[in-house]
DNA sequence: AAGGTACACAACCGCGGAGAA
DNA sequence: GTTCTCCGCGGTTGTGTACCT
C-alpha cells in the first residue's frame, strides 16, 4: 500500500561509497549547500537514493566530524545523555558537536552497552539490602532514601524518565543553562562534595563532578566533568545544530525558561546516583 | 597458513513527523 | 481536514578487519 522505498528504484545503486562518488557529493554541495536532498541524486548523477547522499555527507563527509577513539570525557556524557534522553541518538550528537549519531549509536551499541551491562551485573552481585554501610544512599535534595533499583532506572531504563522531563535537547540545554547559573553561586562543585560527603556517612565520591574510583575501565564510563562539558556545549549547540534543530531552536527562543526546581533536583540526585556508581567500580575490583 | 570468530563501523530500511498542496 | 512529499531518526544488517585457535 505505501509507496516503495526509494532505494528499491531500478538503478540505484547500494552499498560502499567509492572516492569517486564522495568527490561528486561534496563538490555539490559545497557548491548548493546541503539540503534538498531529494535533487542531489539527480543533479549530480549519482546513482543513490536521496537518503543515501544525506547519509553519507552527515556521517561521513560533513566537516567537522570527529572519528576514532571516544575520548573518557565524551563517554562520559553519552553515558549520562543517554539515562538522561534515552536512545535519543540525534538529540545526544546534538551535544558532541564533532560526533554524529550513527557514530554515538555505533559506540553505545558496541563498548558503552557492554560497560553498562558489567556494572550492573558487578552492582547486582556487590549490592545487598544488608549492606547498610552505604546503602540505601539519600537523595541530597530530598532527603529520603534512594533504593538502588531507583537510582539504577535512570540508566537502565531511561525512557519513561525521558518522555515526561526531557521533552527536547534543547530544552534540557536551556535547563541546564539555567541550572549551572542559578547553582553556580549556591551549589559548586565542592559544596558537591561536601554533600555528597555527609550523605554517605563520610565517603566521599565525587571530587569536582568527577567520580573517583579505583578502576579504571568504570572510570571512563563515570567520570564526568559536568561544569565543564555544560558551559561548552552551550557554545558549541547552535553551531552544531542542523538546520532543522535550528529551527526549532530558534522557535523555542520565544519560550521562557521552565522552572528548574525538578531537574536540578534529578541532577543532584544523579550525583548520588554517581557515587552508587563509584562505589560499584570500587567493588568490582 | 588457514579457517573461524568477534568486533567495529558504514550503510540500509522502515517509520513517523513536518510542512506544502 | 486530507493527502502527498520530503526529511530525519532509530534499529538493524552487511562488510571489512583484527584476533584467536
């Protein structure tokens, strides 16, 4: 009943990209610009389907793009975007201007998925309800008691957090905007520690936003210089925006910030969330 | 050296949303 | 309000390569 795919036209042509055609595409559209997508194939001769150019230019010619080793900074945030958005590739690569989606999902898929997966078995096997040492940790903003599984939600299964408090990247951007300003003079990165010092009986995590623990696979995955990777993607977004987040971008311009009170609540909660993390590393060893 | 396996990444496919007609 | 077209996203597959036996 719907119409045929594209790439299913007789003619069209699949798999590898060859130099050749690379070179037609990008002198296109440096020429044209990107966009229109659906006239590149036709314009330039190439035998690919629209979606085909779009791809290959997005995640492999556009420039700017970033490849090799994700860095323990850059993974670090994916880990963090992904409990926060979800498998909100695009949205993700919104924040790792140098990073395409396909590039994040690829990486999640094949090291980040499994990293997780580890230490939630290692915190399935530490972690016992008779462990009252440190656990149940407490929410600093609250006060009340954080059961593991809780706290765990946000990695594991992020989506109905997502769905109801991070409707746009960008709004979450502004979010976070909002919160570094308003916290900056109230809740630094000490004041950070010192908290999560009392709440956890004197064990202390979280050294400047990032997680210390003694190993040092986990330490990639939990160290996250939240400060740091805030302010710059505040300058990096727009620019690494395509032009329909643009858009969108510049709609939501009209809008006033949200209320912060919930997220920045959820953040300082994640903070504790870390120090779970952190000590689950610790115990892995 | 050859075959098998695991891994990483490029590319494809199907679906849904947005906007135009 | 409906239909159509285009674009973008997320999941999945295919392919090349490194590693192991």
């Amino acid at each position: 009943m719907g119409r045929p795919p594209c790439c299913d036209k007789v003619g069209i042509k699949k798999g590898p990209w060859t130099p050749e055609e690379d070179i037609i595409l990008v002198s296109y559209i440096q020429e044209h610009g990107p966009g229109n997508w659906r006239s590149v194939p036709t314009n330039t001769g190439l035998l690919r389907c629209s979606k085909s150019c779009r791809l290959r230019w997005t995640n492999y010619l556009r420039p700017g793009i970033k490849r090799g080793n994700f860095t323990p900074h850059e993974e670090g945030m994916i880990v963090h975007l992904q409990a926060l958005l979800g498998n909100k590739w695009a949205a993700i690569a919104s924040y790792l201007p140098q990073r395409t989606d396909n590039d994040i999902k690829n990486y999640w898929n094949t090291h980040l998925k499994k990293k997780m997966k580890k230490l939630q078995t290692a915190y399935d096997s530490q972690i016992t309800p008779s462990d009252s040492t440190t656990y149940p940790p407490v929410s600093i903003s609250t006060g009340k008691s954080l059961h593991p599984n809780t706290m765990i939600m946000s990695t594991k299964n992020p989506h109905q957090f997502s769905n109801i408090y991070a409707s746009s990247t960008q709004n979450i951007s502004r979010l976070l905007d909002g919160w570094m300003r308003s916290s900056s003079s109230t809740t630094n990165s000490s004041q950070m520690k010192k908290l999560g010092n009392q709440e956890t009986g004197g064990k202390e995590c979280l050294i400047d936003g990032v997680v210390e623990s003694d190993n040092l696979e986990f330490d990639s995955v939990l160290s996250f210089d939240i400060n740091g990777c805030w302010e710059k993607m505040r300058d990096d977004e727009y620019a690494a925006c395509n032009l329909h987040d643009q858009r969108k971008l510049q709609k939501q311009e009209s809008f006033s910030n949200p209320p912060l009170t919930f997220f920045e609540r959820w953040l300082l909660d994640e903070s504790a969330a870390s120090q779970l993390e952190g000590a689950i590393g610790q115990q892995v060893n």
